[in-house]
C-alpha cells in the first residue's frame, strides 16, 4: 500500500509540473488557448487512469461550509471559502460557486 501512495504521489507531482510547464508556456498566447486546454485535459484523464489502477479516490473537499454560506447569502465568503478549499483562482472559484449556487436553488 505504501508503494501504491508513493507512486500516486509522484505521478500527482510530475502532472501537476508538466501541466504547470504546458500553462507557463501557453497561457501568454491567445490562440494557444484551445491546445492548452486539450493538453491539460488530456493530463487530467492520463492521472484519472492512474488513479483508477492504483484503486485511489480522488480527494473532494467537503462544501459543506459553502453551502452554508451560499443560504446565507454571502456571496463573497462563498468564493472565499470556495478558493481555500479547492486551491482554484477568483474568476473559477466565482464560476463554480454561481453554479452551485443554481444546482440549489439558492440564486
């Protein structure tokens, strides 16, 4: 089990620079957009596959913070909270939390 750790670890370590790599290298560029997107998509399923075979679940953060926030109405401590637990910039974390917010009903 500890090899099967270790290995997820180093294989999260090595995507996470090559997809830091490909966005340092592409995000500058506009039109590169799209390839960029299809690199990094294209790591995300490569470490989905890994993760399958090593048997390990991809960690959640649990929202539950959020979604109280969310029936409280504070939208600003929403993203906050969202961007701390999920590690994400301000325009996605603004992104997911609207679209929490409609799956609930609560905007």
């Amino acid at each position: 089990m500890k090899d099967a750790a270790f290995i997820t670890i180093a294989v999260i370590v090595v995507v996470g620079w090559l997809a830091r790599t490909l966005l340092a290298g592409y995000l500058d560029r506009g039109s590169d957009q799209r390839r960029t997107d299809a690199r990094l998509a294209a790591l995300e399923r490569q470490l989905a596959v890994v993760n399958e075979r090593l048997g390990v679940e991809p960690h959640q953060p649990d929202l539950t913070g959020v979604v109280e926030f969310l029936r409280n109405g504070r939208r600003m401590a929403v993203i906050k909270e969202y961007r701390a637990l999920t590690g994400v910039d301000l325009r996605e974390a603004a992104g997911a939390v609207e679209h929490l917010a409609r799956e609930r009903g609560l905007w």
